[in-house]
C-alpha cells in the first residue's frame, strides 16, 4: 500500500532594488552581464536572486534576507549572491520543503537582458536543483519613470511557489 502525504503548498513574493554605480560588475540571477556599470550593495548587489531568496523566505515562513544575512556582517562583504541562495535552499530542504517555481521580473531601463535570460534560468534552476522550465525570468524597463526609468537604480520582483515533499509509506 502508498499511503501519500497532502502536499502542502505556499507561495512567497520578494522584491529588492539597488543603486547603479560605476565600478562594480554587474551581476544578474548569479550571471556576469557586460555592462559600464554595477549594481551597490554590502554583497555582490544581485538584486534578482535576492528577489528570489525573499520569496524563496516568504514562502516558508523562514523570514526574510535582512535578517538572514545581515549587511552588518563583515562575512558577507561582495559575497557572491548565489552562496546565499543555496544556504537557503539547504534550509528549504532541512524542513523538507522543494521548490515547484520561481517567476522573476527585472526592473530596468538598461541594459537589455533578452540575451542572457537563458543564462539566468540555467543558473536558478541549477541552484535551487529544479527543472530549467520551472524558472521563468521576465524584463520590463520603467517607461522612462521615476529613479529606474532615470537608470539611477534597478529593482526585481519574484515569486516562488514551494510544496511539502510527499512522504511514502510502503
Ligand atoms: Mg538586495
């Protein structure tokens, strides 16, 4: 007899925004993208996996990327941002949670992201060891609006949906 567990499910969302500043590299969703200027932050100021991680947080009510890594700890200076998605994947796991999908959206008038977003769905999947189709990663520029239309900073909103692995009884 297969005696299966209700999966329980629930759904995160998570938003970040960072400042554009020269001299730093500019990493999206863990991928280097050429451009004259980066994204400021304590970590590497990847504003699209953070988006991932507070929805990723959200989702299984473990709190938020503040609180988990704190911009105060000298550990985490320019700490490369897919570290930090994997510690909570790990953590994800411990309470035997998995990971069904994550949709991500950019925020920014520049540059244009079309031509690495296979790229950036490759390196979440691989993170989060789920299915290359199972993350979706959208751009949208700001209509020219506000500090995000001015080019002045970049911003990212995600949502994740998690659900309870299904315990078997054989
Ligand atoms: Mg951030």
């Amino acid at each position: 007899m297969i005696e299966e567990q209700d999966a329980g499910y629930r759904i995160g969302i998570g938003t970040d925004i960072h400042r554009i500043v020269e001299g730093r590299k500019l990493m999206l969703c863990g991928v280097y993208v050429p451009y004259p200027a980066g994204l400021a932050g304590h970590s590497d100021g990847d504003v699209g996996l953070h988006a991932v991680i507070d929805a990723l947080l959200g989702a299984s009510g473990m709190g938020d990327i503040g609180t988990l890594f704190p911009d105060t700890d000298p550990a985490l200076k320019d700490v490369d941002s897919k570290e930090l998605l994997f510690v909570v994947k790990e953590q994800l796991e411990e309470k035997k949670w998995e990971v069904v999908n994550v949709d991500l959206i950019i925020h920014t008038e520049e540059p244009k992201l079309g031509p690495f977003k296979g790229q950036m769905k490759r390196c979440i999947a691989g993170l989060l060891g789920i299915d290359f189709t199972a993350v979706n990663v959208k751009a949208k520029t700001n209509e020219e609006f506000g500090d995000i239309g001015a080019g002045e900073a970049m911003a990212a909103t995600a949502t994740a949906l998690i659900r309870k692995k299904r315990r078997r009884t054989l």
